[in-house]
C-alpha cells in the first residue's frame, strides 16, 4: 500500500515531534495546498469561489477559533457570532479612520479589538465553567447584539445601520466593494486562512497548547502544577477571539460586501458550534471538515435532487438540511464524540497496518 512509514527513520527530536512526521502526509499538504493556490482559481467559475470556497474557507477560520477556547481548552463559548460582528465593525470604523492604510492590515488588526471584548467576556471563566460559562458568553451575544443595533457610531450614523463596505485595491487588485473579482478575494481569503491556520497549529502544539489541554482535562491538577489559571483562560479568549475576529472581518468585507447586525445573530454562533462538534472537537483538521460538510450540505441538497430530475423547493431543502444537521449532531456525539476528524484519524490508522488487525 502507498500509505507506509517503512524506512522512514527518525533521527532527532525535531524529526519525532513533527506535526506531520509521515512523508505521505507531507506530500498531501503539499498537492493540497497546490489545487487550492493554483488549480481552484484556475478552472473554478465565479460560483465556485464565491459562493463555495470563500465562504468555506472564512467559516473554517471562525470554526478555528472556536475550537481553540471549546476543543482545546474546555471552555464553552455561545458568543461567537457576537465576536465575529466585533472584528466586522471594527475594521470597518478603522477603514473609514484611516482609509489609506491597505484593507488586509485592517482585517487582521480587527482581530485585536475583538480579542479584547473576549478577555473581558472571558474574566467570569475563573469562577464558573460547563454550563454556567455558556451562559455568560451567551449574554455576551445578546449585548453585543444589542450594541451593533442601538449605537449608530460603529456605522458611522448610516440611516440604513449597516455596514457599507468601500472599494480598496491590494498590489492594483480591487479587493473589496461590488467591483472586485471572486478571484482576487478568495486568493486573500486563503492566505490569511492558511496563514493563521499554521499559527495556531504551531500554537497547540507547543506550550500554550499543552497548557490549554491540562486545563480542559482537569484544571485543579493543572493549577497545582503551576498553571496560572486566570492568565491561561483570557489568553485562550483572547486568541479565540481573535480568530473568530478577523473572519468577521473577512465575512463582511471579502464575502457579502454589507451587513446589518441580524447577520452576527445567536444563529451564526450555533452554525460555528455545529462546525466544531460534527468536525471534531480538539482538532484543527476538524474545522476544515465540519466547516465544509455544515456549509457544503445545502449546496449539495440544492445540486444533488435536480441532477437526478427531482427538483425541490427551497424550503424544502432548507428543513432538510436542519433535519440532516440535526441527526447528524446526534449520531456524533453517540457514536463519535471525536467527530469527523477522529473517523479520518482511525481509517488513516488501519491503513498503515493494512492487512493486519489491531
């Protein structure tokens, strides 16, 4: 079989603790990382970029984010929408600040800004966890809601209250407002998502990481080794937050070219929170898949029934997809609480010892 590490020999430490230490998983990085740079923008149609991939990708940042503070650190968040809308809004008062500084830096720096809204929803985690922290943040989701509704500043006193995205160039491509291309913005829109992906593998599998694990497994044992609580809790916000900042940011400004607050309700938090558990919780590669089966499923509901020559309605297809999401939650927490990742995990296994049982 293709899938063996025979002969692949480890000689150092660095070599041993690689996050991809098999030469397979290396070389698929690779071919992945080169249909989603070269062959994607290539032969895929505006359709495929804009109303497939670019979403795909920004929900699988926010759902990054996401697992970060609930997968890797225990803590359960309802508040991501309200984090999202905090990076969306931000970076549009600092694009009309400061409206010639280049819009990606604006898009990232709104990541800050909303990390610090998650450290000061994050400080009750010290006290409370489990249910009660879900509520907390859940009233962090109203408030901010709330405020995008009732202060007109953060849109400048628009009189529609919403978000008008301006048009900015990047390197002479125009990037943002009606006239940019699909192409030009699901370019960006994968740097920064591959970009921050790597950090934060580099994150969880370093020292911070392991802090975040020891506290989601047991926090009072994490404490007696030395683990400063309190500090390790607002740093998991604050990079939870962060995260699902800048895909706010990117939501608004590189997908829908508008917004009005409905769009960061207590629904989009859920939509992130179904991406982490069908994915996987504690798991990177789990973003990306439950990001794309949550959000690839109703396009597939769309596409599947009139290539078979049974049409449906679209509300049809809608309460189909929430009965299928629905069902699908269940049977993961039953069966596989580990999600998709765990599955690809396990059949990734049993090939590397293929014919043999274990």
């Amino acid at each position: 079989m293709l899938y063996r590490e025979a002969g692949q020999f480890k000689t150092n430490y660095v070599a041993d603790q690689a996050i991809f230490p098999i030469r397979q998983d290396r070389i698929g990085i690779a071919v992945i990382l080169l249909i989603a740079f070269v062959a994607i923008p290539y032969f895929g149609d505006d359709f495929l970029l804009q109303a497939v991939m670019i979403p795909f990708l920004i929900y699988a940042l926010a759902s990054i984010g996401l697992n970060l503070l609930t997968g890797y650190t225990g803590l359960l968040s309802l508040g991501t929408g309200a984090f999202m809308g905090v990076g969306a809004y931000a970076c549009y008062k600092l694009t009309s600040v400061w409206p010639d500084v280049n819009i990606i830096v604006w898009i990232v720096c709104s990541g800050f800004f909303a990390a610090a809204v998650g450290v000061l929803f994050g400080l009750p985690s010290l006290r409370i966890k489990g249910f009660y922290l879900a509520i907390a943040t859940l009233a962090a989701q109203f408030f901010l809601q709330w405020c995008f509704v009732r202060i007109p500043w953060l849109v400048n006193y628009n009189v529609s209250n919403a978000i008008e995205v301006p048009q900015r160039k990047f390197l002479d491509m125009i990037v943002t407002g009606p006239s940019a291309t699909p192409i030009a913005r699901y370019l960006i829109v994968l740097t920064i998502v591959v970009a921050m992906t790597w950090i934060a593998s580099n994150i969880v599998h370093g020292r911070i990481g392991r802090m975040w694990m020891a506290i989601r497994d047991q926090d009072i044992a994490a404490e007696l080794m030395g683990i400063r609580l309190l500090r390790t809790k607002l740093l998991a916000f604050a990079v939870s937050s962060f995260y699902c900042g800048v895909a706010g940011a990117m939501l608004v400004f590189l997908w829908y070219g508008g917004a009005e607050a409905d769009t960061f309700n207590i629904n989009q938090s859920f939509f992130v929170l179904f991406m982490v558990i069908i994915g996987g919780l504690g798991s990177l590669l789990g973003s990306y898949l439950g990001a794309a089966l949550i959000f690839g499923l109703p396009i597939l509901l769309r596409i599947l029934p009139d290539a078979l020559g049974m049409p449906m309605h679209s509300a049809t297809i809608e309460h189909l997809s929430f009965l299928v999401v629905g069902a699908l939650i269940i049977f993961f927490l039953i069966v596989e609480p580990h999600g998709l990742a765990r599955m690809w995990q396990i059949a990734k296994q049993k090939l590397r010892v293929w014919p043999f049982p274990y």
